[in-house]
C-alpha cells in the first residue's frame, strides 16, 4: 500500500480550487477516471468540508500544534473510515484499496487521503505539514526534505519570495543611500516680528 500516495492526495484536495463540480472533477487523476464520472453535486460540499479540516491539520503541524493536528485527523478517521479491501484482476496487480467496494467517491477519495495523511503524521511527525511561506500561495505540501527545513511549496515559489526579499533590500539600501535635501532653515528675518 503506498501511503505517501494516499497523503499526496490529501495534499492535492486542500490545494484544489473547488467552486463547482467541474472543480472537483478535475481533482481526479486519469487512472481515477472512475471517480471523475461517479462523482455528483452532493459530493463538492463534503469535498470542501473535508478540505477545510485538512487545511486546519496541516496549519496544526506548521504551526507545532501537534496534538491539535492528532485530534482533527482522528475525528477524520471516524468520519472516513477505513475498509480495507484487495483490489486488481490478476495475481501480478493485486493492491489495496482503503475503502470497501461500492462506496461513494467522497468516503473513498476522503478514506484514502485521511488514512495517507495519518500515516505521514506517524512516521514523520507533524512537523512535515507545510504551508507555503510566500504569502500570495497558501497551498499546502508534505516536507520531504533530509532535514525538515523546506519552507515553499514549490520552487516557483520560493523563487518568487526571494526575487522578492531581493529587491525589497536593494529598494531599501538604495532609500539609505540617497542624499538628504536640505531643509529650510529659520533665518533672523524671518524670526522678526512683523508690526
């Protein structure tokens, strides 16, 4: 069973954009098509509950909250529970499955990524839910790095913050440098009184 996979698609919902079910169908890769052509209008607002509490989980982790973190993902376990089941056509593809056959789209998709993000949490800690730190982004990662020091969610936008830093030091070094016009001074004249 690849649990990084099932956490993977935990991160890809709470990074969906899901105003509609056109949204939420594009959340499902080709080889889910199944999920892509089962899912239906009832499923985009438990999709979007779900990705609001996965959201909190891995602002719990980034922010060192891990208790809070271990509670929202239990209550998500009771919510989605696991089923295992075995799955494939022949003795060279058999896999397993998180939910049993015949579940609705939302209890398998949601089963999947609870279960992945759960696992994660476990074996790494919470401390590997990211949130991106350049501030226009806001989506979510899973920290791979060897040393838990990943802070963007991709290189683009960790290019994009630093560019950024960049030029708001040069623009500040610069306004340091740049000479002080001279203020007017009070003259005696203009200290006299005037009868």
């Amino acid at each position: 069973m690849n649990f990084d996979a099932y956490a993977r698609t935990g991160v890809d919902l709470v990074n969906a954009r899901l105003d509609d079910l056109d949204d939420l169908r594009a959340l499902f890769p080709d080889d889910n098509a199944w999920m892509r052509d089962e899912v239906a209008d009832r499923d985009v607002a438990i999709f979007r509950r779900a990705q609001k509490r996965l959201r909190d989980v891995f602002e719990y982790g980034t922010s060192g909250r891990d208790a809070q973190a271990v509670t929202e993902l239990n209550a998500l376990l009771e919510a989605f529970p696991v089923q295992p089941r075995i799955s494939g056509h022949d003795s060279s593809d058999w896999h397993m499955h998180v939910t049993s056959r015949g579940a609705s789209v939302s209890a398998e998709y949601l089963a999947g990524a609870v279960w992945g993000l759960s696992v994660w949490l476990c074996e790494y800690g919470s401390a590997r839910f990211g949130v991106c730190a350049d501030e226009r982004c806001g989506n979510v990662y899973l920290d791979t790095s060897s040393n838990c020091c990943r802070r963007f969610c991709s290189e683009r936008c960790a290019t994009r913050s630093h560019v950024a830093a960049h030029r708001a030091r040069k623009r500040a070094a610069i306004g340091e440098q740049l000479p002080v016009a001279p203020q007017p001074t009070a003259t005696t004249e203009s200290l006299t009184p005037v009868s």
